[in-house]
C-alpha cells in the first residue's frame, strides 16, 4: 500500500493541470488605494471603470484610481452608470454622482428627498434601470425613481427583497420564502412559487428565447418557461455546489461567468460547458468573487474579497503560468505527431496539443533542456546531458559525451546533423534508419550555442565571450581548417547568430550585422539594427520559424520580419508586448510557431500562447483626464477641463494627466506630448502618463497629447490651451503707465538740466556778487571785531569802576566803623551827642543800602548772572547769591568780610557753606566755577 502510495504521488509531481488561460490583471488594495472589497462594478462611455467599495465610489481610468468616499462615510454597495451619471446606494442613502468641469465627481442625494421614509438600518444592494425608473434595491424594499416626474415609489414586501434582477424588457426580484415576482405597473406580481425557487437563494436571472435562465447559489442553473421549472446541467455543477455561487454575470458572446464564495470563478459556454476554470492556484488574487462586470471591451471583472483582477478574454495571448515550480522555466518548445513538447530546466513535458490534459514529464531527461529539433520526421532535443531522440512520451540519448546546445543539417548531406556542444561541434549520422554518434569535430573545442552552415560548408560560430568564428572542415567532417576569427563584428552579452533568407545574420547590442558572401564580411543591416536604435537593447537573439519569418526582441517590443511578396524588401510588424511583462529570460528568449499563425513563447513560469492573426484592437480615444496648477512649493489644484485656462503669474506650474482607457494585460499604451509655445518638436514616445512643466513664462500655450496603441496612432490628439498671465508689473496698463512715467521724468531731467545750467549761470553771478559780499563782510567783521573790543573794554571798565566802588563803599564802612569804636570808647553814659554821632554812623554803614548800589551796578555789568546762578542752584539765598557776586567780580575773601560786616574766617565759612549747597566735586575751584557759569 505504501508503495502505491509513492508511485502516486510520483504520477502527480510528473504532470500538472495545462489550461492556457487568458490574462490576469491584478490590482491590489494598496495600487488603487481603497478597501479590500468590491460589492458592484459599472462603466461609463468613456469607458472609466467604476466601483462600489468598502471605503466609497472608486473610479479607474486605465491609468490612475481615484476614490470618493461615501457621503455618510459607510461602505458603498452598490453602483449603476446611467447617462452620464454614476448612480450609488450605501447604508442609509442613495444618489448620484455627476462629473464637474474640473474633472472631478460630485454627489447628489436622491434619498434625502425621502428621508422620513428610509428604513433604520436599511442598506442599498443593488441598482436597475428600466426605460426611464430606476430602482434602489434594500433587503427591505424597492425604491422607484421616476427620472422625468422625480417621484418615488416603493414596492414593500412582508418578507423583504432578497435580490433584483432586469432583463431586456422586465425586471423580478426575490422574497424569502415566497418565490420570484416580476413588477408591473409599479407592483409586484409572483410568476414563480417553485420549491426549488422557494428555498434557494437565487443569483441572477438571464433572459433566453423561451423563457428564463435561473442562477441559484447551491443548485446551479434551472430553466424557467411558463410555470414548469427544469434543470439545466452544466459540467461544473458539482463543483459550484460546494463553492457557492455569489455572483453571476451573462457575457456578450453569451456565454457565463459565475463567481464562488470558494472556488474563484467559472467561464462556461451557452451550452454549460466548462470554457475556463480560474481560482487562486491558477492566477486569480482571491478565490471569493463578490462582483462580476464584462466592460466594451470583453474584459471580466472581479471584485475579489481581498482586490480587484481582470481578466482580459478577447485577447490574442493566452499564458499557462506555473505555480508549482514543476514545469519550470521554458527554454524551448515544438509540435510533433499531434504532441506538444515543452522544454524546461526541470526536463522535458509533453501533453496532446490543443487538449486541456496534463503534460507529462518524459522519464530520462531530467534536468536543463536547451532545444527541440524536427529533422526527417525524428524529433531530437538538445540537453544539459547530451543528445535525446524522443518518440511519443519517451526519449533515447544518443549522446552522452557533452551538453548539446543546437542542431544543423548539413547542406547535401541528407544523413549528417552537426550539433553544437559545450566543447565545440560534434557529428549525428543516420545509418540503417538509426541515428547515431558518428564523431567530434577535433581542432575546434569552444562551446558552440549559435553556429551556421553556409552553402560552401563554412561554419560560422557566434560565441559569446570570444566573438565570431569561421573554419572548415575536411570531407569526413572530422577535423576544422582554415580557423579565422572575426575583429569585426565584436563580441556581445546576449549576442546570436542565425541563418535567414539564406543569409546569415549576428546580432549583439551595437546593431545586427549579416554576412555578405563574396567577402565575408558582415556589414550592419539598417533596417534590423533600427530596433535596437528606437528601442533598448535587452538582448540579441535571433529565431527564425517556419514560415520564414525572423524574430527579435527589445524592452518593450517583440518584432518580426518577414520577406515581402512584391520585393525583396523586408515587412517590419511590432507586437507592443514589453520584456518586463512577458517574464522572459534574456538571452534566452524563444518563440515556437506551433501553427500558422499561433505561436508559443517560453517563459520563466510557463509559457503564452500569442495567435498574430488576432492583433488587432479597438481604436480608442485619448483624453486629458485632470490638470493642476500650483504656486511655487503650494498644494494643486485642479481646473476647468473643457474651457481655454488664464492662469496667475505665479501659478505658471502646471500638470497634465492624460489617459486612454484600456485594460490589456500584455499591451500598454505610449503618449507623445507637444506644448507649443514651449517646445518646437513632439516628445519621445513614453509610457508615462503625466507630465509637468515649471516656472513657465507668460503667454498662450497649447498642450497636445497624441497616443499609440498596439503599435498604432490613435486618431484623436486631445489638446487644451491655456495662458499664463503676466505678473501686474508687466501688464499692458502698467507698461502705459511706465511710458508715462519715462516721458514725464524725461521731462523732469530735461528741465533739470536747464534749471542746471540756469542755476550755474546764476550761480557764477552769484559768486561774483559773493565775493563782493565776503569782501564786504569781511569789513563789517573787523568792524564788529573793533566794537566788541570796544564792548568788551566797557565792561572791563564797568568791572572795575563797580569794583572801585564796592571797594569805596568798603573803605568808607571801615573808617565809619573806626570812628565808631572810637567814639565809643571816649563816650559817656549821657554825652548825647555823641550818641546821635554814633546812631548816623550806623545809619549810614547799613549792610542793605550798600547792596542794593552793588546789585544795581552788577546787574548792569554782568546781566542775569544772579538768575542764571539761581535757575542752576535753587536752594541759594539771597546771601549766596551776594557772595557769588563778589566772587564773580574776583574778590579776596579779605575784601569781601567788610561788606558782610563780618570777619575773615566768617567769609570762609561762607564760601564752604556755598560749596556744600552747589554741591561741587572736591577738584573743582568755587571761583573757577562761578566764572564759568
């Protein structure tokens, strides 16, 4: 048991499911920037994709997501475009979404009209639409709007609405419990009560040409005609009973797309037969499918629990993608007998062409698989372990000495096969029906991956680190002679060499060069090298197939060549297919035609199968879809798309976003831009879908956007014009107003300049009359000079006369006062006489009298000395202010004592006391002070 065990097991590791499915588009939460689920899908006329997600209405252009989020911030459930607007429902409101001038969406509640008459806790699931009404679905109640009356009316069954559904010409909804009715005349009415209908939940409901095609989620399908209810098989029944069927979708070339709970999505035909079987393990982000949706183009999509995928059905390029890892990475690939063969670094498979069977691993040729090769109806493939000859499901090795890269059949020599090896060239001979090792090539041991035949049986070697050779060999074929090795053309990573049109051609990333034969030398070919010209070089591989057709590769394009019927000139066709999306290894690409016009390309986890008769695609548009302006280091801000721009002065940076709205997996759109006043020539062909331009100067400019798909120029150039106005100090108003100002300070300056000359002229007259002035001044000075000697003499005089006068009056008191003491002293107690001498004496030496005499004279002499002495020292009195005057005249304090009528010592007291109230510095004399003053 244990060993059947093993041996199945075994069987499982050697063959694996092989459906070539269609391409996958995988869209992430964090690429679009929203809520893991998708609940409904719509699409507009421009063909913007819409979706009703977690976080709000999430819009797809083919280039950029943008979402919007629920007005009540809640989750959207569902979404319908009609006419031009984008009809949403959510918990607790429904509305519509209409597109501004800027591009952007703007909401507009419908239900807020009803407000009072929305359930609490209702939520909006789905949106129909029939002729003018269109219908908000709850699992309570159905919402008629009416679009010309806009009026509502509400279809409320006892069990609430399981879903709605509209066909061609009437729309039906569910009840639990109840059955399937249809609405007319804006009620409902049962046209199905079936217990099958009854108890499952229905998913969707197809119109057919009797009758009705029911979706159910466990159940499958059942057809409805009249009131009888028949099943209706398919191949998958089984399978979508335990899936769970959540959503269905009727496709345009009729066929069925059904979505799993469990089970990613099933694809069947009209008939129920299985077409695709698409889950997680075959390439789909989720095997829970919430939402399907078929857009103009055929595409599917589905709203997945976890992201958003697309898969594009009508496409010519069909992959079997890997994910096992036991396939591996496809290095070569042919059709022999009715079998495809697939050659891989795990080994060689093989499975019944054009079959949905497993490929089979072929027992014995484990390991790297580096070609196939059909030579009189024997299949030879070239391994890492030698030489096989494979028949049906099994393979021989004929050759174990060396690694065999290639094959080549000898010109004239219809039993001989040369092979190339890791240690040179190597010789295949069919003797008695039999291949077989006949001998290695001696004299030429380097690794021959890319090697040629010419018609003279020169071999031409293309190695990869050495460059290119050419030698011959002797007529047993055992030996090489005549070794030449080429200067030119040089050595190249990922470099080829291939016979084509009987020409043989080397390829590496300075251009493709053939070989001219009455030289042979190889001169580069223009036209092939061009490729590498216009687009990058990722590798030089050259395949040529059986049509005749030769094969290259570059980053973003596959090309092929092909001989005229008219000329010898070559056709050049383009597949808009880049390396980065194909997963090819480079240096290692390989295409097979399997037949006339289907063609099978390696890559490095499967293959794709690419049919040239069908690359032709639909002729879409180009559109801007938002522009931005901002200030220096500001935040954008969008404008108007459909009327011509004025913008600020330093609002001159602005953004383009433009976009054709397509969804190929394999082919991507390219935009050539041309702002005119601004550039003179259209820009390189890129993929980048934006562009921005800077600090633009003032002026009217005009941005044209032109697109390229699939190789082809699309018909329309979306164009916008716009100006950029000038700064206020540029403006027409203030370049007259400048005018006028140069003109009137031209006036000014001109005037200026006669004043000037005028004032100079006047002024030399002045100069003269001056100098007669100064001459004139000059003796008034002297004159003054004289009186103020004059003046000052006086008050010298006056000084002195007043100084001659106290001293007088001093004189006068002493000899007064001497006369006193005298008389005094010889007087009698009643000697009256002398008395009354005594009493005119001191009449006559009065202090006061003799004051005011000095400061009558003082004042004359020195005026407002006393009142400016008394505004700087407040405090002094009148007794101060005397001996200030004496001491201003210069006084001894000797001379002053008798005009105080007091002593010597009693004046120096004084002159302290005065010292103390004008509160003088220690170094500062009183008199130096007062004369100062």
């Amino acid at each position: 048991m244990k060993t059947k065990l093993s041996f199945l097991c075994f069987l499982m590791c050697l063959s694996l499911f092989s459906q070539e499915l269609p391409p996958i588009i995988k869209y992430p939460s964090t690429i679009y920037g929203a809520g893991n689920q998708s609940w409904m899908i719509a699409q507009d006329e421009q063909n913007i994709m819409y979706f009703a997600n977690n976080e709000g209405l999430l819009e797809y252009n083919g280039t950029n997501w943008e979402l919007y989020p629920t007005p009540n911030e809640t989750i959207m459930r569902s979404v319908k475009v009609i006419d031009n607007k984008m009809y949403t429902g959510c918990y607790m409101n429904f509305g519509y979404w209409t597109r501004q001038s800027n591009g952007k969406l703007k909401y507009t509640s419908l239900s807020d009209k009803i407000k009072n008459k929305i359930l609490d806790d209702e939520q909006f699931w789905n949106i129909l639409k029939y002729d003018q009404w269109i219908l908000f679905q709850s699992l309570n109640r159905i919402y008629i709007y009416n679009t010309k009356t806009k009026r509502f009316k509400i279809i409320a069954p006892e069990n609430g609405v399981v879903k709605s559904f509209c066909t061609k010409n009437s729309i039906y909804y569910q009840t639990t419990n109840e059955g399937l009715f249809e609405i007319e005349e804006g009620k409902g009415k049962l046209i199905s009560n079936h217990p099958v209908i009854k108890k499952n939940t229905i998913v969707n409901v197809f119109a057919v040409d009797d009758g009705l095609l029911i979706q159910t989620q466990l159940e499958g399908f059942y057809k409805l005609v009249g009131t009888v209810l028949t099943p209706f098989k398919t191949e998958v029944d089984s399978q979508i009973k335990s899936g769970f069927v959540y959503s269905s979708q009727k496709l345009h070339n009729g066929s069925y797309a059904l979505g799993t709970v469990s089970d990613g999505i099933f694809i069947l035909s009209d008939s129920g037969k299985l077409n695709y079987h698409i889950s997680q393990s075959k390439g789909l982000s989720n095997n829970t499918v919430l939402s399907l949706f078929e857009d103009k183009d055929q595409n599917v999509w589905i709203g997945l629990d976890n992201g958003i995928n697309c898969i594009n059905l009508q496409t010519p390029v069909h992959s079997f993608t890997d994910d096992t890892g036991v396939l591996g990475t496809v290095y070569a690939s042919i059709t022999h007998n009715g079998m495809l063969y697939v050659g891989t670094n795990q080994g060689l498979f093989c499975k019944r062409y054009q079959s949905n069977g497993d490929f089979q691993f072929i027992d014995g040729t484990k390991g790297q698989v580096w070609s196939l090769f059909e030579y009189d109806n024997t299949l030879f493939c070239g391994h890492d372990s030698g030489t096989f000859i494979v028949e049906n499901t099994s393979a021989k090795n004929i050759f174990r000495n060396s690694g065999t890269w290639k094959f080549e059949p000898v010109p004239n020599y219809k039993n001989v096969l040369f092979q190339g090896n890791y240690y040179g060239i190597s010789v295949l001979e069919k003797i008695n029906k039999q291949w077989r090792f006949k001998n290695k090539i001696e004299g030429f041991n380097y690794s021959s991956r890319y090697f040629e035949i010419a018609p003279n049986q020169e071999i031409y070697v293309s190695h990869e680190y050495k460059g290119v050779f050419r030698f011959k060999t002797d007529y047993s074929f055992s030996k090489a002679k005549d070794f030449y090795a080429y200067s030119s053309p040089k050595k190249g990573k990922n470099a080829s060499l291939t016979k084509f049109n009987n020409t043989i051609y080397y390829a590496y990333k300075d251009g493709i060069f053939k070989l001219i034969s009455v030289t042979k030398q190889f001169e580069k070919d223009k036209l092939l090298s061009s490729i590498f010209e216009k687009d990058e070089y990722t590798s030089g591989k050259l395949i040529v197939d059986k049509s005749n057709k030769i094969w290259l590769f570059s980053k973003n394009y596959i090309h092929y060549f092909s001989v005229s019927k008219l000329s010898h000139q070559l056709k050049q066709n383009v597949i808009p297919i880049p390396s980065s999306l194909t997963n090819s290894m480079q240096g290692f690409e390989n295409i097979t035609q399997i037949s006339k016009a289907a063609y099978l390309i390696g890559t490095t986890d499967g293959y794709y199968m690419l049919n040239i008769d069908d690359l032709s695609f639909k002729n879409y548009t180009v559109s801007i879809s938002e522009i931005s302006i901002n200030e220096q280091n500001q935040a954008l801000k969008n404008v108007v798309l459909n009327t011509e721009g004025n913008f600020k002065s330093n609002e001159n940076n602005i953004t383009f976003n433009y976009t054709v709205p397509e969804y190929n997996k394999y082919i991507n759109s390219e935009y050539q831009y041309l702002l005119e006043g601004f550039q003179n020539e259209w820009s390189e062909w890129s993929t980048k879908s934006s562009v921005n331009f800077k600090n633009l100067s003032p002026g009217k400019y005009t941005f044209r956007v032109r697109a390229k798909y699939a190789n082809t120029l699309l018909q329309n150039t979306a164009t916008y014009t716009f100006i950029v106005l000038k700064p206020w100090y540029l403006t027409n108003l203030a370049c007259f107003i400048y005018l006028l100002l140069l003109i009137v300070i031209g006036y000014f300056i001109n005037k200026a300049y006669r004043n000037f000359y005028q004032k100079q002229k006047e002024k030399l007259i002045e100069e003269n009359n001056l100098l007669l002035e100064i001459k004139e001044l000059e003796n008034e000075q002297q004159l003054m000079k004289l009186r103020n000697e004059q003046l000052s003499q006086d008050v010298d005089n006056k000084n002195r006369e007043l100084a001659v006068s106290t001293m007088s009056l001093n004189s006068k008191n002493e000899l007064l006062a001497f006369i006193k003491e005298d008389l005094k002293k010889t007087a009698q107690d009643d000697n009256r006489n002398i008395k009354s001498v005594i009493r005119t004496i001191n009449d006559n030496i009065t202090e006061e009298d003799s004051w005011k005499v000095f400061k009558e004279a003082f004042d004359n002499a020195d005026k407002d000395f006393l009142k400016r002495i008394k505004q700087i020292h407040p405090l002094l009195t009148p007794n101060d202010l005397r001996l200030c005057a004496y001491l201003r005249l210069n006084l001894s304090s000797k001379e002053i004592a008798p005009l105080f009528n007091i002593s010597v010592r009693s004046v120096e007291i004084k002159r302290y006391r005065l010292r103390k109230k004008m509160d003088l510095q220690h170094e500062i004399g009183l008199v130096e002070y007062i004369l100062s003053v």
